[in-house]
C-alpha cells in the first residue's frame, strides 16, 4: 500500500498543491484545515509521515508536535513562515524531523521528506500499487501485473504506459504525451497511431470487457486516462 502522508494545514492552496505534487510521487494524502481535528484524525488513521504547519487557527502546531512526540516517533516535517534561526531550532527541539520555512517550492518538500523517511529507515515509496479493490495489482519493482488476483504477461512497452498513466489518475494524455513516456528510456522508436495498438492489445489483457473499459479509459478527441482508483490505506 502507498505510504501515508498526513497535512495539517490551514491554507486551502497551499494543501491542494502539496497533495497533487505527493499523490503524482504515489502517495496517499490525507489532510486537515486546524489543530484539533488534526490532531484527532492523526491518532484515529496514524500516517506514516505528518507534515505540520506552525502558525494554525486553533491549536498551535508546536502543542501538536509536543503531543504526538509524547507518544510516537512518526516523521514531522514543519513548514512556518518564520524564517528566524531561533524559531527553527525550537522546533527541532520539540521533535520536528526537519523544517522548511515558507514561501518553498513543493519539490523542495518532498525531497526533505523523502530523506526523512530513509534516515528513519522506511520505503519512501511502495513499489507495489492496487486499485479497484485490489482487482488491479501493479507491482512496479518486480514489473508484475495481476488482475483479478491472476497474473497477466504485459510486454515492456504495454507496462511502461500501464504505469505512466496509474501515477497520474484521472490525467489524459495524448498520444504525443503517452510517445513521449516511452521514449524517456529510448527503447522505443515509432510515431502517435502506433499508440492506439498498444492501448488496444493492452485492453485485451487487463480489462474485464473492452468496450466498457475500467482502467483504460478513451477521451474522444483528446487521448486517454487512467479510470481506476487507488486503494487507500486502512485507517487503524
């Protein structure tokens, strides 16, 4: 399953644009807009990493760190718009991982984040994915895919637009976009059409009825989409 991230932040923008840049790198994302709910939702779904704002409407991020460091050594990343050497420090004191002052770049996160998580010892990121249910299996390291709990025999090139397309769902992509993904690894030397035949053979393997497809998905005049939702963590 994904690894969990937990935002607890009080500016709408900043949120959305946080857990679109973590949910492209395969992460689950979870947020709250204050402290206590927050707070409640963290012990009730206990993420595998929480990234905290200081400066919340209610409850203060440093009671929150405070708190959760009483009890549990999950990953803290803060983000403040205190820039001020003291103001970082204290939060280290508190228990915070790591601290990024605002405005930062989205990238500048999750690549703290993701140090982080191997300095604690834990995967940044699962290689395998499911969706639907678990009807759908992707397993990027091993490059296996089951549906239906049966393991179906992809080529190279079917996997790499399978997995280019469930790292982003809901996106369309063109045929131009999806060319472009296969020839990031230049094993691949052919032109837009050609992509239809992929999609279609691709169809055949993992789709439960091809004129109804679930995870492949057509936009008319425009490309194609992943249709398939991503399985979420159970919440403890």
């Amino acid at each position: 399953m994904p690894v969990q991230v937990m935002i607890i932040e009080d500016e709408p923008m900043m949120v959305d644009v946080l857990t679109a840049y973590l949910e492209k790198e395969g992460y689950d994302v979870v947020s709250s807009p204050n402290g206590k709910e927050g707070l409640d939702l963290f012990w009730k779904i206990q993420p595998d990493f929480l990234i905290l704002d200081l400066m919340l409407p209610d409850l203060s991020g440093e009671e929150i760190c405070t708190r959760i460091r009483q009890h549990t050594d999950t990953p803290i990343l803060m983000l403040s718009a205190k820039s001020a050497e003291d103001e970082r420090i204290q939060g280290i004191l508190l228990g915070a991982d790591d601290y990024v002052t605002k405005p930062f770049s989205p990238k500048e996160v999750i690549v703290r984040m993701e140090a982080i998580l191997r300095r604690a010892g834990l995967s940044s990121k699962k290689s395998v994915q499911s969706y639907n249910g678990g009807m759908l299996v992707i397993d990027d390291k091993k490059k296996l895919v089951t549906v239906n709990d049966k393991e179906v025999t992809l080529t190279p090139l079917e996997f790499h637009v399978l997995t280019a397309m469930a790292k982003e769902p809901g996106r369309v992509f063109s045929r131009t976009d999806l060319l472009e993904k296969i020839q990031e690894d230049r094993f691949y030397e052919g032109y837009e059409r050609s992509i239809d035949v992929h999609i279609k053979n691709l169809r055949k393997k993992i789709e439960k009825d091809t004129r109804k497809p679930e995870y492949i998905v057509t936009v008319f005049g425009m490309g194609y989409k992943f249709g398939g939702k991503r399985d979420v963590s159970n919440p403890v």
